[in-house]
C-alpha cells in the first residue's frame, strides 16, 4: 500500500484543522471552535460526499501550497478561493465547488481569497490526524485538536487514508453573498450606554480592523460611551457576543472566543448572519441593524433551508 | 435563585442570580448548572455557570428560546445541597523567579513579603468557575488585606502556571497568555492537561484549593 499525503510548502496564515467544533465544554473554559463559516464548511463535506462533520482544512486570506504524493485523490474548495492546480506540464486555474482530481506529485496552490476570509479544503478521503475532546477542531491558544493544536507549518506531512477510488464530477453554482448589514439582537447590558451611544451603535459604520482572528473581531467606529459600569463580574458567552471595551470599542467574539469575559453585552449578532459576518475582511465597514428574537428565529430557518437547497442543487 | 430569564441572541439563555458575588449564590449557580447537565434537554450545546449568572446555549437548528425557557423551568430542583466538590492540594513555589509581582504587592499593600504569603496560603479557596481558553479556575476569596488591582499596563506573556491576584479573586494561568493579575508564584502541576482526552481539568467549579509552599529545588523535581 502506498503512502498518501501532502507535504506543506508553504503553511499560509492561518490554516488549521476544523470540524464542528466541541460541545458541552464551556464550562471547564474549552472554547466552541469550529469551522467559522459553518454553511461553506457544509458545503465542501457534501460535495465530497463525505459525512457531514469531516475534518477539513480552513485557511485564512493566504491558504497553504501543499504538494500531493500518492493516488489519485478528489478534493473540492469552498468560498470565495483563487487557486492553481500546479501539474506536470500545465498550470491549471481552480474553480471552487466542485470536485477536482489531484494525482502524484501536483501542487494544489490556495493563493488566496477573494474580498473575504476563509476557505476550506475538503478531501474525498480522510486526513489521519488526531481528535481532543470529540473533535479535530484545532484551537491554538490552549493547543488542543489535531496537528498537536498548531496551525499548518512548513514542510509538514499531512497523512492522507482512504481514499475514495470513485470519482463524482460534484458540483455547485454557487456565489457567495456580501452583506453590509450585520443583523444584532440587543444585549443583557443594552442600557449600560448612552442614548447617544446606542443610537450611534445601530447608525454609525464599524470598520473591522487588523486585530481580527478566529477569537474575534476588533471593530473602530464612534465610541460607545458607558455610563453605568465599564466592567461587569466575568461571565458566560456566546458566538456572535458584541461586548464593549472600557475604551468604548465593540468586540465581536467568534468562534475561538474564551468561554467568558467582564465587558459588558450591547448586543448579540443572530444566527443567520454569523457566517457572513466572519468572512468581511479587515479594512471593511460593517453596520449594525437591531432585530427582535422571533424575527431572528425566521430568519435562520429561511437560512438553513436555503443552506439545504444548495445542497440539494449539488450534481 | 434565579432572579430572571432572558435571552442571550437568538441561540441562549441568560440566568440571572443577582449581582453579588458570594459561595452562596454560586453554589446556586452550580446547583442549577448540575441539574440541568442531569436532565439531557435536547439542543443544548453549552452550559457556562460563572459568579453568579449561568448561560445555557442551544442549537437553534433543534430548538428555539421559548422551548428551552418552559424546559428549564418546569425542572423540579430539589433543594438538594450539592455536593462540596474535591479538596484538590496545588504546590506553589514563590521563588523570585516566579514571583513577578511580589515587590509590586509589597508597596501597594504595605506588607512584608513574608506576611503576604502568610495570610494567602492560611486559607482555603472555593472555585467559583472554570473558564477562558484553557480552564483557568477563578478562585476566592482572599484576605482582604491582600486585595489588589490588576496592573496598570498589562502584561504581555503571563508564564503558565503562574499564581495571580486580583481584587478578592486569584486564578491560576493554565496556558501562557497576556495578562494583568499580580503573579505571585508559580505551580509544577499542570492544572490543564491538553493531552488529557477525558478530564482536561484538575480544578473544576465548586472544588475547594489549599495551596501549599515549596522551594525551588522542590519546584525542579516535580518538573522532571
């Protein structure tokens, strides 16, 4: 039997091993993880037909260049990805969702995305890596899930086993939406804030800034003026959890968040928009709207079903 | 017990015990958390109990607030007392090295080192919660001559397992991360073991930590 894998040419910048993340450990102070843009994560895993939560590499902005050694395996990209299949004697442009062929000694080069964050490869195979806590999920803070919880690094193997011998020509048309509008539920400690502040809150633009990574995303924009605590007692979190500093700056926590925090809650992003939310580059101006809870439930069943239809489409 | 219920986004609960932060309202927060774990209410995803507030996530996918809101209390808490948690013993080495902010504490609170030490290893600490990135256990509640503020500027890379203060409150760093709490010693054990696949944590909350004093020789042979 032949070995299968890829070596890391070059690791990118943020590419780690990612599934659905962990449940059922915040209380130990475990964060969620997982995959940040769920529905694109979705997507790649059927069309490689794999079941629904397979490991799968996220890269963020640059992705890795990674060299295949072994049989010929299928692979699918998901987001909005520009890369090159490096041949023997061709370079070949990479279309993302559908299912491509990789044979002995190609490069599969995951240049970078295209005015968003994340990207994910998906294998019509599995990668042989280690599982913490019920899942791969790589968080690099506590350095727990697969590939001892460190990013990709240069020169590394990835050990790849069985291999889906059968191919299927999988495929979706499929562009990515770019939203604007970030819809939020208000927070716990909505009126901790000014009138003024929270009028600006839900008037003014956010720009994502460079302090943005899987933990969380660091916004600039008019400053939310507090006027009853700065600081809270420390406590629970959630995805998608608006908490404003003591220097008046929103931070949005995502899916590497720590489990609890002492800055108070303005508000919550829904469920619906938090995939879309992760994928606005840093540099982009976001807005807030405010939205009731029976609307936000409305509108991540419109969400999943409409994730469900893609799937459906896949051919 | 809780005081109100309400909803955290569109996918959590928010419980409130009250603003105060004593072992009593926590020990409700515990109790609930443990009642709740018990009764495997579908969707549930995450449940975090902290001082005195306790956030029940779900997957929204399977359930909605007003479901889990009815669920949550309908349950039928017996006024059980819970359980008292373990006694877990955490060796401490206050060697210079370890003790980055010892001469700070000295000043700002007026007391010699030796008598620093004394009043923080005379007692006995309840673990409120368990939480961040790595399980960093929040214990209390200190002397309260040894209450102290967090540094003015904090520090970039808190070792792991360094010891910290701050107001009545000391944790434990069990991962090296920026932080602003008043380090007075270092622990050999490793209170968060990420390679540990069924119980990463050695403190969990409710758990009651005595921490003991030992020299830096010591400190080395518990690393071998």
């Amino acid at each position: 039997m032949t070995e299968n894998y890829f070596e890391v040419l070059r690791p990118g910048i943020n590419s780690t091993f990612q599934d659905n993340g962990r449940k059922n450990f915040y209380h130990i102070g475990i964060p969620f993880s997982g995959a940040m843009d769920n529905r694109n994560f979705v997507i790649a895993n059927a069309i490689s037909n794999n079941k629904k939560n397979s490991p799968v590499i996220e890269f963020a902005l640059q992705g890795p260049k990674l060299r295949y050694k072994g049989d010929k395996v299928y692979f699918n990209v998901t987001g909005d990805v520009n890369f090159q299949i490096l041949r023997k004697n061709k370079i070949e442009e990479g279309v993302c969702y559908q299912n491509l062929v990789l044979e002995n000694n190609d490069c599969l080069d995951l240049i970078s995305t295209n005015r968003s964050v994340y990207g994910y490869l998906s294998i019509n195979a599995s990668f042989k890596i280690d599982f913490y806590l019920d899942s791969c999920s790589v968080n690099t803070k506590a350095e727990i899930g697969a590939n001892n919880g460190k990013i990709l690094q240069k020169n590394q193997i990835i050990k790849i086993e069985n291999i889906t011998k059968k191919y299927s020509s999988n495929k979706l048309d499929y562009i990515v939406s770019k939203i604007e509008n970030i819809r939020v539920i208000k927070g716990p400690h909505f009126d901790y804030f000014s009138e003024t502040a929270k009028e600006l809150f839900f008037k003014e633009k956010f720009r994502i800034t460079k302090l943005t990574d899987r933990m969380g995303i660091r916004l600039d924009g008019p400053k939310i003026e507090n006027i009853k605590y700065t600081n809270i007692k420390s406590e629970g979190l959630v995805k998608g959890t608006i908490q404003i500093t003591a220097d008046g700056d929103p931070i949005v926590m995502l899916s590497d968040h720590g489990t609890i925090g002492g800055y108070p809650k303005i508000g919550v992003v829904i469920s619906a928009d938090y995939d879309k939310l992760v994928q606005i580059p840093p540099g982009s101006k976001i807005k807030f709207k405010e939205i009731n809870l029976k609307d936000a439930e409305t509108i991540y069943k419109l969400y999943e079903m409409e994730t469900r239809n893609l799937i459906s489409k896949i051919k | 017990m809780i005081k109100n219920i309400s909803n955290l986004g569109d996918a959590a609960l928010y419980c409130d015990f009250g603003n105060d932060v004593n072992r009593e309202i926590n020990l409700n927060v515990i109790q609930f958390f443990k009642n709740i774990k018990k009764s495997n209410i579908p969707g549930i995803t995450n449940i975090t109990p902290s001082y005195n507030k306790l956030i029940i996530s779900f997957d929204l996918s399977i359930t909605n607030f007003d479901k889990i809101k009815t669920e949550v209390e309908q349950l039928n808490f017996k006024n059980e007392i819970v359980n008292e948690g373990n006694l877990i013993k955490i060796p401490v080495c206050c060697d210079n090295d370890f003790a980055l902010d010892i001469k700070r504490l000295e000043k700002l609170l007026n007391l010699e080192k030796e008598e620093i030490y004394k009043k923080f290893f005379s007692k006995k600490y309840y673990c409120y919660m368990t939480g961040f990135i790595a399980g960093m256990p929040f214990l209390g509640d200190l002397n309260d001559s040894l209450y102290a503020r967090r540094l003015d500027t904090p520090r970039v890379k808190v070792p792991k397992n360094s010891i910290g203060l701050t107001e009545q409150f000391c944790n434990i760093y069990t991962f090296e991360s920026p932080g602003g709490w008043n380090i007075i010693g270092k622990t050999p054990l490793d209170i968060f073991d990420n390679k540990n696949n069924t119980s990463p944590n050695l403190i969990n909350p409710g758990d009651t930590i005595s921490f003991f004093q030992i020299s830096k020789s010591e400190f080395e042979k518990k690393y071998d």
